[in-house]
C-alpha cells in the first residue's frame, strides 16, 4: 500500500455544464487514481474538490456556480495542465501545518517586484473580504 503523498500535474480531459455548474473529468496518473477514492476531497488549482467517479487514469468532479464565480475553474478550459493534490492522511508526518478554509474570491494580480531571491506581489481584490486576509502592511 502507498504510504507517500502524491502530488502530481494532471490535466482537462473534458468539461460539460451541470445546470449553473460544471462537470469535469480529470487525466491522472494511475498511481494517483489507485490511491484515491470516490468521496475523497481532491486539491485541483487549490480548489477543494470531491471525486464522483473514476477510471484507472481520471476521475469525476463537479463544480457549483459559486465555485466557479470564486475560482479559476469558472475559465479554466479542456487541455488546462492542473496541480493535483490527494486528501490529507494523519498516518504519515505531514511536514507542514493544517490550514482550514476555502477559497472565497479571486484577485488580480498587478505588479510584480523581485526582490533578490523573493518577489512581492501586488494584488487587487474586493474590499469585503480584507477582514478574512492576513497580510504584511
């Protein structure tokens, strides 16, 4: 049995409405679709999303509207390369924090400054969400 945490970059196969909504099947390695499951809470772009059905090498999920309002998977198009990450374990060292939230906006990203070996970004986004935002003034 896999133990590791597989993270990977997968791609759109196919997206087709669901009402207000989307469906969307995902191209996966076959190592990350035999560690996954239906049910399980799959990270694509950072978007929480849960697995409907799958296949040796893909799986099914669907979007709410709301979900596509508030993130890139409202735009985002078939042949799209994205960031796959599986559910959590508490079986392993995570190496890192537990974070709780979801996405709730997106921003526009307006300038970039490099800064040596890091970058800052400068970032409109709407005004009512600054109170759930932490950040350097």
């Amino acid at each position: 049995m896999f133990t590791g945490l597989i993270k990977e970059v997968g791609y759109i196969e196919r997206i087709q409405p669901l009402g207000n909504g989307k469906e969307a099947s995902i191209h996966c390695s076959n190592e990350f679709s035999t560690d996954s499951a239906i049910g399980d809470s799959i990270s694509i772009n950072g978007v929480c999303s849960t697995i409907i059905t799958k296949t040796a090498t893909s799986f099914t999920v669907q979007f709410l509207e709301e979900t596509l309002n508030k993130t890139t998977m409202g735009t985002i198009p078939e042949t799209e390369k994205v960031n796959l990450e599986p559910c959590l374990t508490l079986q392993t060292k995570l190496g890192g924090h537990l974070v709780s939230g979801h996405v709730d906006d997106t921003g526009t990203i307006q300038a970039i400054d490099n800064d040596g070996g890091w970058a800052i970004m400068t970032i409109i986004y709407d005004a009512k969400f600054a109170p759930f935002l932490i950040f350097d003034l």
